[in-house]
C-alpha cells in the first residue's frame, strides 16, 4: 500500500514539475519574442527610414496600422506553434482533464 502511495505521488510530482519546467520556459521563450517587437522600430528611428515615410506621404494611422499588422502576425504564428507542440506531443499538464481548455483558448 505504500509502494502504491509513493509510486503514485512520484508519478503526480514528475507530472507537475514537467509542466512548471515547460511553462517556465514557454514564457521565457514567449518574453524574448515580445521583447523582438521594439527592434524595427528603434531601427526605423535610428536609420531615419521613419522619417524617410513620414515626409514622403504615409499617414501616422497607417504607418502605426501596419506596425500593429506586422507584430499581430509575428505573435500569432510562434503562438500557433506552441499550441500545435502543446497538442502534437500530449504534454500532460496542459491536455489532460479540465486543463484542454486552456489550450485551445489560444485557438
């Protein structure tokens, strides 16, 4: 009976700990991708390519528009992959019980 308890305890902390590590690392993963968003345009700034469309006719609301555009879709494609990763490989944590819905929430 003891055994059983510690097999079964080992099995439910091996579990959880494998979550806790995949999620820790998805969000690292997720900060370094959210933190690429400044580079173009600091590098538009820096380089005066901004300034460059900004005298040549393009509207404020369409430059910021299209920024927005771009970052939307550099989001949601990595996003996607994690969800696909998530659901290919079974993790655990994230598929089993009531959890499955926290996965396909980012759908």
């Amino acid at each position: 009976m003891l055994l059983l308890l510690i097999l079964r305890l080992h099995q439910m902390l091996g579990s959880m700990l494998y979550g806790f590590v995949f999620a820790y690392v998805m969000s690292f993963g997720m900060s370094f991708l959210l933190s690429t968003f400044i580079l173009l345009p600091v590098k538009e700034r820096s380089s005066g390519a901004k300034h460059c469309q900004m005298i040549s006719g393009v509207q404020p609301s369409t430059y910021w528009l299209t920024m927005f555009a771009v970052n939307i879709v550099n989001f949601v494609i990595p996003s996607l992959c994690v969800v696909g990763v998530v659901e290919a490989f079974a993790v655990e944590p994230y598929v089993h019980g009531y959890n499955v819905w926290s996965v396909h929430a980012g759908r």
